[in-house]
C-alpha cells in the first residue's frame, strides 16, 4: 500500500468519524429539544437553549407547536364545503420553466397589476400590458446592448408608454419611451436622488411601478437599503417621495428590503411587520417576523408574508421549495400560519398563498390537490373553488383577482393569463 492509498484510507476515516458525530450531536440536541419542550409544556416558559437544540436536532415540528401554543390540532383551517368548478377562458400564453418561473435566459417572468384595470407581465426582452379582461393593449420590446434590466425589466404606464434600465449593463439609468417605442428621455440615477453625505448605495434603479393613478412611476433608486423612492411623471419631472406605500395599489406591492431583511406595511402605512433571517450559519431558515410592541415570531421555513386589508390578520407562508409548482411530497408540508395584528398566533392552514381578496378582505389558498379557498375574516373558509380551461381541463392558479374575475395560471408548460365570470 503507497502513501496515497494510506493517506486516502486515513482521511476517509476522519470523515466517518466526523459524520459520526455529527449524527450523534444531531441525536443528542434533538432530545434534548423534546426534553425542554417538555419543560415548557409544565412551565409555560421556553427554555434559554430550546431553539438550539431544536435547529440541531431538525425539531421544526416541536418549534411549530410552540409557535401554535400546542394547539395545532385545534386550531387548524380545514376546507370545507363542495368544490365549485369555475371555467376560464385562456387570454394570453408565456413561456414559463416548471421549477423557477424562469424564461430561456434564466431570469424571472414578472407580473403585476398596478392600477384596478390594468395587468402587466415582463421578461428582460418583452413587455406586455392587458386591461382588467385580459385583453392585450400594448407590448413593449426592449432592445438591450449588455444588460438585463436589473430584474424588473420595464413598467408601463395604463396608456402603455414604459421605462426600463440597464439598457448597457450597470448603465445606472431611467429610460422612458412612447407606447409606440420611441425614446423619450434617460435620467440618470444619482440625478434623482443625489447621495448624501457618507451614504455607500449607489445609484441604481432598484425597483419601478405605475401608481395607482396611472399617472407617473413610483421608482424606487439605490443599491443596499436604497436612496430613496422618487415619482416620476411622463414629462421627465420628478419629486421625493416619503414612502411609495400609499402611492401604490393597495395589495400589490409587498414586502420590500433585502433577503435578510424585510418589510411590509398596511395599506394605511400604520402597521409595519418586519421579517429577519440570518445570511448564513445554522439560523438560516428560521427567520424572526418583528410587529409592534418588541414581539417576535419565529417561524420555520417562513418566507412570503403580508397584512391583509384593513389589517385584520397577518399571514406568514411556510413553503420548503418557492417554485410555481412544488414536488407533491413537499405542498404536502406547505402551510399559511395566521397571526392578528399584535402577533398573537390564531390559525394555520395547509397550501400556498394566491393573494387577497378584494372582495372580502379574505386571502385565497391554493390547497395541495389544486382547489382554491378563501380565508375570510373570522377564519372562516367557505369558499371553495377550482379552475379549469373551456375544455375541462386542469389550471393550477398562481394569482387571483376575485373581484374582476383575471388570475395566472400553470398550464402545461406555460404561463398563461386566464378570466373567468366574478360575482
């Protein structure tokens, strides 16, 4: 045997060695997890080393049932109710990847509805603009030297004029052009906002939309925390704005921040929830969502969450994998955990998010076998609904507008934008 060969069989053995104990590390903090969970159930009071344990024992379950005051049996959302049949009638198609809603370059199709009858979908090379029946009004074609549009690639406007940036890569830049595609006029970012003194985020277009009044772009300039949010009217003006929170549609502008910090408001702007995770090391996956009064909630493979209108509730998805359509083994774990308003846990339910309803303030579920509920205030669930093509055949909803009857669906292998008759 030659030093090689040694050498390899003494590292391999390190290795079994090391797994070893790490499998027994794993053992031992996992009952030690259940040990001090049951000194909690005595006590009322969560041990100091709890969280430790559980997250290197893999005890996510007894996390949740702490989360849920040990009362998850009791206080689940189960979908009652027949399950109406709803036939939608397919307006438009995108290409789509199954795993990541990706186009053939490998960036995000983005969608967005920015005023109450107007619907947009973006990729890095086209645009496409529908009014609130799925008909098509504008399409915007974006043609690109180096760049990719920072990954949010355009916004129009409900009469279909448009802006984009990174026309060059890094360009830091606001183009606007015609409904016809004409270039109108390019700002540059550190014009928008000029930096302050000491401020390290550079000037880039972060983020854009249409108001809810279709009448200027709410954009959002800088890297890091940002500089700051302008609107921007069609003429080329400008002004700073405090928050682009109340210039938006209410409902659609969602969490904003950085992966490892979060935040979202209520549609007044009064109440604001927080979510925290760590960028690495062993806390990631366990992200803290922060409400008012120092309250925070520790939720297990938290990622999406929101308020919804008039603040009644806020909800915190629990998703293991955040493609379109998750493997069937794991919608089986996903979960919507519902809190009030102070962060008081109140009820969880089975399946994934598809938006508020505008209609009764409710949120709607996608459940694992593809029908759809809606939450209403109160926690009740009576609504159950599936959707399906003209022929009968299967839509798996992504988004849901009840109130003008326009939501997106995976059908087969594409995006598509369908409407169907609201009541």
């Amino acid at each position: 045997m030659n030093g090689l060969q040694v050498a390899g069989r003494v590292m391999l053995a390190v290795t079994l060695i090391t797994c070893l104990r790490a499998e027994d590390e794993e053992a031992d903090s996992a009952a030690a997890a259940l040990a001090e969970f049951g000194q909690w159930k005595s006590t009322g009071k969560e041990p100091d080393g709890f969280l430790e344990h559980a997250i290197l024992g893999e005890r996510t379950d007894l996390v949740e049932r702490i989360l849920g005051g040990d009362k998850l049996a009791e206080t689940e959302i189960k979908a009652s109710g027949t399950t109406t049949k709803v036939e939608v009638s397919i307006q438009a198609r995108e290409p789509v990847s199954q795993k990541m809603k990706e186009d053939d370059n490998g960036y995000p199709t983005v969608w967005r509805r920015i005023t109450r009858n107007r619907f947009e979908i973006w990729t890095p090379k086209v645009g496409k603009l529908f009014n609130e029946h799925g008909k098509l009004l504008a399409e915007a074609t974006v043609r690109r030297g180096d760049g990719h549009g920072r990954e949010w690639y355009g916004a129009f406007l409900p009469d279909g004029r448009w802006i984009t940036t990174d026309i060059e890569e890094y360009d830091r830049e606001l183009t606007m052009f015609s409904a016809k595609g004409k270039r109108q006029w390019t700002i540059k970012g550190r014009e928008l906002i000029p930096a302050e003194e000491g401020s390290a985020a550079t000037p880039l277009i972060a983020w854009a939309r249409s108001n809810q009044t279709g009448d200027a772009w709410i954009v959002s300039v800088g890297s890091e925390q940002g500089r700051g949010q302008v609107k921007v009217t069609p003429d080329g003006k400008w002004t700073k704005i405090e928050s682009p929170w109340k210039e938006c549609l209410p409902q659609q502008l969602g969490p904003r921040g950085m992966y490892t910090g979060k935040t979202t408001l209520s549609d007044d702007g009064a109440l604001a929830i927080v979510r925290h995770e760590a960028g690495h090391g062993m806390y990631v996956g366990w992200p803290n969502y922060e409400f008012p009064g120092e309250v925070s909630v520790l939720v297990p493979d938290g990622g999406k969450f929101g308020i919804l209108p008039g603040a009644w509730a806020v909800f915190v998805q629990k998703c293991n994998e955040y493609s379109l359509e998750a493997l069937e083994e794991l919608r089986a774990t996903e979960r919507v955990w519902i809190f009030d308003s102070k962060g008081v846990y109140q009820h969880w339910i089975n399946g994934r998010t598809l938006g508020t309803s505008e209609v009764t303030g409710g949120l709607w579920i996608r459940l694992a076998n593809e029908d759809c509920v809606r939450v209403d205030k109160g926690f009740k669930s009576e609504s159950r609904q599936r959707f399906i093509t003209k022929k009968k055949e299967a839509l798996i909803p992504i988004e849901l507008h009840d109130d003008i009857g326009l939501g997106l669906f995976l059908f087969g292998e594409k995006l598509v934008l369908g409407t169907w008759n609201a009541k």
